[in-house]
C-alpha cells in the first residue's frame, strides 16, 4: 500500500517534470498533425455556396469582439471615403506639383496612408464606369510627393502608358475591396469580415450554416486567405503559356481573380516567378524581398511555412497584432522556440545563441531573422522586413550581390565590413552548415 503510493507519487512528479520540460512547440502538436486536404478542393460548407455578400456591419451584432479587433486594424481602413471624412487624407495637397493630373476636389478614395497614399478618381474606362490613380503618390515616411506611374509593372504592355486610361479594376480592387475578388462588386470598402470568411448570407439566416473558417482546416489551407493578398502575382491566364502578356490587352489582372475565401487558391493563381540566384524587380537573388506585399513569396520557401506554421500563428487575424508599432518582441517567437530546443535555437540561452548582451538590440530574433530588405517605393527607405527568417549571412549577401544594407549584421555595424562581420559568425562557431549546402551547389551551378 504504501510502496505504491510512493511509486504513484514519483510517476506524477515525473510527468510533471516532463510536462514543465517538454518544447513548447508540443502546444501546436495538432495543429502540425492535421491531416492535409487536397490542394484543389474546396473547403466550404455547402451552404455558403449559394451565399452573397452582406458586408461587416451585420456581422457586428453577434461577434462585437472580432467586429472592433477589426474595426481598429488597418484592414478596415485600406479604402477610404474622402467625402464622408476628410481627415483620412493624409498629404499636403498645397504642395502637390503643378504637373499633377488630378486634385483633392477630384479624389473619391484613399488607398492607404500608413507608408503611402494613393488616390482613387472615378473615369469611364473601356466604356466601363472604374476608377484611375493620380499620377502623384504621397510618401508618408520622406513627408514628399513623389510621381506614381502604375502602368510600369509586370503588366506594362497590357496598358496604355498614361493614368488616365488605367484601370482600378483589374489592377488593384481584388486586394483592397471585399467582393471584387471572386464577384466584382465592390460590396464593401477595405478588407471586410467576408473577405476571410467568405459570403455570409446564409450563414446570417441560419446559425448552423457553418461560415468559412480557415484555422479548421490543415496549416497550409489555413494561409491562402492571406496569400490571396499579400502575394505578388502574375495573371493565372499566363500559367500554361498559350497566352501572351499582349492577348490580354486591358484585361491583365494582378490577383488570383474568382477567388474567395475557403476555395482553392490554387486554381486561381499564378505567383510572381523566381529562381534562386537571379534578382528581379521584386525579389532580390536569394528571394528575399524587394518591395512591400512580399510576405507571401518568402514565406512559401521557409521551413516554418512546410512543416505547418501560419501567417494566423503569429498575426491576430483581426486586431493584426505582432506589427512593428505593436511588437511582442522575443515572446511573439518564444511561443514555440525555446532555447536548446527541437527546433532551435539550439544553444542553451540567448547570449550564447546571439553572441549579444541580453538586453541589446542584437538580441532581438526580428534584427537578425527578418531584417529589412524592401522599400515601399523607389524612394522610400529600407523598412519592410523579410519574411523569408532562414539568417542571411554576411557572405550570402556578397555572393548573390545584394546590397549591404539588406544584411543584419551590416545593418547596425556599418563601421565594418560583410567579411569581418563574417569572421565574427564563423569564430562564433556558427557555420551554419545548411547555407553553405546552398551557397555551394550555387556556385557549382553557376560556374562558367
Ligand atoms: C484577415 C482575415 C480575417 C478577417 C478580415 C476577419 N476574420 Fe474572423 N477569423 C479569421 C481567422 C483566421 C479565424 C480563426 C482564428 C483562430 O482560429 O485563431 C477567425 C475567427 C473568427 C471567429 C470565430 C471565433 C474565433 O476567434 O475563432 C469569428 C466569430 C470571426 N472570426 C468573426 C469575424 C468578423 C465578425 C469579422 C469582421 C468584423 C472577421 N472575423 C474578420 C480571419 C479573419
Ligand atoms: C445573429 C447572430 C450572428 C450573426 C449576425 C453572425 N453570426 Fe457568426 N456565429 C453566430 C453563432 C451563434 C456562431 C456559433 C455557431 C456554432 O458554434 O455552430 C457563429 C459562428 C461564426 C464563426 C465560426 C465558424 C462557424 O461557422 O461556426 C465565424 C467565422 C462567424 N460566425 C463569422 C460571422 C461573420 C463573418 C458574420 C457576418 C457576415 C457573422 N458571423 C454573423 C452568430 C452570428
Ligand atoms: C483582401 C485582401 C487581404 C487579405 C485577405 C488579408 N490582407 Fe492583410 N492587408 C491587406 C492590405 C491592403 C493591407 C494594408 C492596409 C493599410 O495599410 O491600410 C494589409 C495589412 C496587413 C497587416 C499590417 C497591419 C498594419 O497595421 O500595418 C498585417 C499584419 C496583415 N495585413 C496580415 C494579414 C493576415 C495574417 C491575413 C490572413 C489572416 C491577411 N492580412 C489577409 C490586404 C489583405
Ligand atoms: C494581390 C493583392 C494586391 C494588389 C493587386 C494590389 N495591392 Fe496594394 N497592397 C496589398 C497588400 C496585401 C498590402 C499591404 C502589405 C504590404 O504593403 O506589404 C498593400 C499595400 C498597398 C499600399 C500601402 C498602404 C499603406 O497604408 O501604406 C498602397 C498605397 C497600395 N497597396 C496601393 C495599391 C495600388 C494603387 C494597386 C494597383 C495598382 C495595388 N495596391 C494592388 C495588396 C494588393
Ligand atoms: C514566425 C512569425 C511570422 C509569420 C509566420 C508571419 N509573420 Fe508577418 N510579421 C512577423 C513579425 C514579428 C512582424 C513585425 C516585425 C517588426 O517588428 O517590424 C511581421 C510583419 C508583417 C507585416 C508588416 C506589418 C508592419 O509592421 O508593417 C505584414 C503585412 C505581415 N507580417 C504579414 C504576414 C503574412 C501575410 C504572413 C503569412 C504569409 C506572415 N506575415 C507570416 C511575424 C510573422
Ligand atoms: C507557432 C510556432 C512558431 C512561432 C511563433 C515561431 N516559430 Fe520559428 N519555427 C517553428 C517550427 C515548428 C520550426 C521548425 C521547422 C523545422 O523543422 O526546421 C521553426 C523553425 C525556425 C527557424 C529555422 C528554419 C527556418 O525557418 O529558417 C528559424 C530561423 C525560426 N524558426 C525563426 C523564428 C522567428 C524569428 C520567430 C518569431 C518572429 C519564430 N520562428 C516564431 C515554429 C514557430
Ligand atoms: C539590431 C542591431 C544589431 C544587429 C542586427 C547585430 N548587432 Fe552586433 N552589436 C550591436 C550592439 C548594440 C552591440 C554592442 C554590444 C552588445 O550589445 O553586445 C554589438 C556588438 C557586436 C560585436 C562586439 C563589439 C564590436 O563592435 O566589435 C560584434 C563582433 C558584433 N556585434 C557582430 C555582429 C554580427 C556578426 C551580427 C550579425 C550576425 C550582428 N552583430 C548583428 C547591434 C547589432
Ligand atoms: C545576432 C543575430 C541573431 C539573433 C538576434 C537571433 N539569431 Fe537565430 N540565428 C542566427 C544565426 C547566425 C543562425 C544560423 C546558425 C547556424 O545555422 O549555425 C541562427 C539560427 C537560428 C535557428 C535555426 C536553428 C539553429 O539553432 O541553428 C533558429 C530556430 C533561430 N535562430 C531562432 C532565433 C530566435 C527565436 C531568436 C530570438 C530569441 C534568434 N534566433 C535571434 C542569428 C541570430
């Protein structure tokens, strides 16, 4: 009786221990177990189906919670009336240049203002009632107006040279309005509840009809209702070859068009190429990013994104926390890391994994493994951070030639070079054998 009292009480001490002890990544254990639906199906119920759009207000009644996370996000702010309240414009139009071929009294809609403001004007295109874009865009980090020629992107030759006879629609309004994705309409200014969860007028008529949720689904389902948006894309009508870029004259468009929450993405989307070892206008050559709206392409290639972590993992999908101006810091990664864990860092405490002081800015996971490599515009400072976290080391930076500024290490150590900086990592003991597998299979392949 007694003996097994004692050895009940060692067992629980032990799996107590073992509980305390365990990697913290055990917590997402079911998540990374999922079991995986096909890429192609669509995941809806089949009530939604027949459902249309109603817009976010209704949804307020029911879910206020969700309704104001949102309601303060930038989500429900990308698109805004400038007739309804004029403060949402955020640039100095006393100062807009003489060449502008727009002004204020003209503008119906903002896109944007936390790095940048676009203005929306109404214009018959193609004999259809659209919007065009100033041929100015307000820089909010240099405070300057600086010119905005949308027309020179991948789509160059599938649009007249002049803003005036630029479409919104096809270029823009699938990202930034709720239901022009999957049914051009414009139901709804900005990113609405729908736009994630898809149409919701069966759903408002019956409870039980189940609306799209995407964490219910396996970890790689679940990031296509962010990677509709937050991707850089080619028209899917490019995919098999048999269309050229001029074929699609005024009809090019930039999003997975038909596309709506819960289906497949698959189907509907061509991403923006790229080939380790070639830079290109939105990728450097090791596919870090260039420009904003690259969280997507990098995050496909990050082991975090195969082995089943989210975009939903680390962002709140409706208050859109962990952001820059709302950083949680080491903890937001600390979730599931641990030091001397599984998955890393594998040293035993964050002065021996950083080879920084505790409390320095060099010990900050974000400073090394999302450095920032991409500008909003041509003129806009470094500031959008890599989603690509795999450490880009100083002699990585060297040999796909990308600037200096895009390396971590140089970023706040400008004083010195990218080769001491890479003898400091290598006397550090970091040789981070996985890169250089990379690195030299590069240089075999490249060779002349
Ligand atoms: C950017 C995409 C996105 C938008 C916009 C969005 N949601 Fe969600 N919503 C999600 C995701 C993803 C989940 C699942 C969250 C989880 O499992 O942690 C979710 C979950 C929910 C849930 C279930 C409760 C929960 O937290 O799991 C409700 C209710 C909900 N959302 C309502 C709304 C309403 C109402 C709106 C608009 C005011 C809205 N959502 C806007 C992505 C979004
Ligand atoms: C009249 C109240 C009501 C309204 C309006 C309403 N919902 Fe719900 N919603 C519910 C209830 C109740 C549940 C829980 C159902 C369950 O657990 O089966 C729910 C569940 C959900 C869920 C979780 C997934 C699911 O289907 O169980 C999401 C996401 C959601 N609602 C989003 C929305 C969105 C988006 C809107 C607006 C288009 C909306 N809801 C409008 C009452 C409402
Ligand atoms: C329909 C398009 C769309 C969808 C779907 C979407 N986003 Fe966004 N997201 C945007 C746009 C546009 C902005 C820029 C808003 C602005 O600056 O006004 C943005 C901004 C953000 C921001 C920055 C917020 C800030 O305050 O700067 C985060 C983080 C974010 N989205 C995460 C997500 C995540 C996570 C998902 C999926 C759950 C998602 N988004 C789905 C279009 C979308
Ligand atoms: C495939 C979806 C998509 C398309 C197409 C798209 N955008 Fe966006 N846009 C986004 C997302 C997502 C963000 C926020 C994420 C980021 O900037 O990294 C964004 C950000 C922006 C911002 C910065 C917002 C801010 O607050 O600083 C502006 C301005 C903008 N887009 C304008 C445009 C214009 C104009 C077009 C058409 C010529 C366009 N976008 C096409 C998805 C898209
Ligand atoms: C492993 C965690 C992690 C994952 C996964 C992740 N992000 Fe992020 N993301 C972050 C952190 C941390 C920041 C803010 C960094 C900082 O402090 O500036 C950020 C910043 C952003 C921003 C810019 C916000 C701003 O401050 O302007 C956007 C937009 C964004 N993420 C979207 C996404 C999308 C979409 C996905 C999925 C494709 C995704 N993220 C996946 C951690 C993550
Ligand atoms: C929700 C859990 C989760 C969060 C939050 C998370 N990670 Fe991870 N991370 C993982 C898992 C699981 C792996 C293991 C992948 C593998 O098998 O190598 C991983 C691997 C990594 C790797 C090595 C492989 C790679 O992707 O390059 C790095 C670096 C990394 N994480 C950095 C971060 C940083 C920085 C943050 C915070 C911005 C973060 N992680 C937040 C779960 C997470
Ligand atoms: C976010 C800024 C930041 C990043 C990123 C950063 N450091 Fe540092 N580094 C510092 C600061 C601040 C110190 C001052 C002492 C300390 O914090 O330990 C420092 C100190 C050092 C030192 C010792 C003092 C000296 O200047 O000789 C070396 C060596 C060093 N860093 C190398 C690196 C390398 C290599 C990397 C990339 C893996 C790196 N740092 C990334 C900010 C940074
Ligand atoms: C001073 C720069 C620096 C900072 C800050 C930093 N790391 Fe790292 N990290 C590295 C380098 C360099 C590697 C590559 C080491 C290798 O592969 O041998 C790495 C590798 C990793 C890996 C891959 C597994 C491993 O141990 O090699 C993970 C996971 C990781 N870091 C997570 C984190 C987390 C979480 C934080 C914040 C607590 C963080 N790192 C902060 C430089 C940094």
């Amino acid at each position: 009786m007694k003996r097994s009292y004692i050895v009940g009480l060692v067992t629980i001490a032990t799996l107590t221990i073992s509980w305390i002890e365990r990697p913290k990544i055990f917590d997402y254990y079911n998540q990374l177990t999922k079991i995986r639906e096909p890429l192609t199906e669509d995941l809806r119920d089949r009530s939604q189906l027949k459902a249309s759009f109603v817009g976010s207000a209704k949804c307020m009644e029911c879910h206020e919670e969700q309704y104001h996370s949102w309601k303060a996000s930038r989500h429900s702010k990308m698109i805004q009336d400038v007739d309804k309240n004029s403060s949402v414009v955020v640039a100095d139009f006393s100062k807009l240049p003489d060449d502008a071929d727009f002004n204020l009294s003209e503008v119906v809609y903002t896109i944007g203002g936390k790095f940048k403001q676009r203005y929306m004007i109404p214009a018959k295109i193609n004999g259809k009632d659209d919007f065009r874009l100033g041929n100015y865009q307000w820089n909010v980090e240099t405070s300057k107006w600086q010119s905005f020629k949308p027309y020179k992107y991948w789509y160059h030759d599938a649009y007249p040279h002049d803003n005036k006879k630029f479409p919104t629609s096809n270029t823009c309004d699938g990202c930034h309005f709720t239901g022009y994705m999957s049914r051009e309409k414009r139901v709804e200014l900005s990113i609405g509840c729908e736009s994630c969860h898809g149409a919701g007028s069966e759903h408002l008529k019956d409870r039980d009809d189940h609306i799209y949720r995407a964490t219910d689904y396996d970890p790689i389902r679940s990031s296509e209702i962010c990677l509709q948006c937050h991707m850089r894309n080619r028209d899917n009508r490019l995919k098999n070859g048999d269309r050229t870029i001029n074929s699609l004259y005024m009809e090019a468009k930039d999003y997975p068009s038909g596309y709506e929450a819960g289906d497949a993405l698959i189907n509907y989307k061509l991403v923006a190429p790229f080939k380790l070892g070639v830079e290109t206008k939105e990728f450097w050559a090791n596919g870090s990013a260039k420009k904003n709206r690259t969280q997507g392409n990098e995050y496909v290639h990050d082991a975090m994104y195969a082995h089943g972590i989210t975009c939903i993992n680390c962002h709140d999908p409706h208050k859109l926390t962990n952001r820059a101006d709302k950083s949680e810091g080491n903890s937001g990664c600390m979730k599931c890391h641990s030091f001397g864990s599984p998955i890393g860092p594998h040293q035993q405490s964050l002065e021996a994994h950083t080879h920084h002081k505790g409390d320095s800015k060099g010990s900050l996971c974000v400073e090394c493994h999302m450095p920032k490599t991409g500008r909003h515009t041509k003129k806009s400072p470094l500031t959008v951070r890599s989603h690509r976290f795999k450490f880009t080391s100083p002699l990585e930076t060297k040999i796909y030639n990308m600037p200096k500024e895009t390396n971590a290490c140089f970023s706040c150590h400008k004083d010195k070079s990218l080769d001491e900086l890479q003898d400091s990592i290598n006397r550090w003991g970091m040789q981070n054998w996985e890169n250089m597998d990379t690195i030299s299979s590069f240089l075999l392949e490249n060779r002349e």
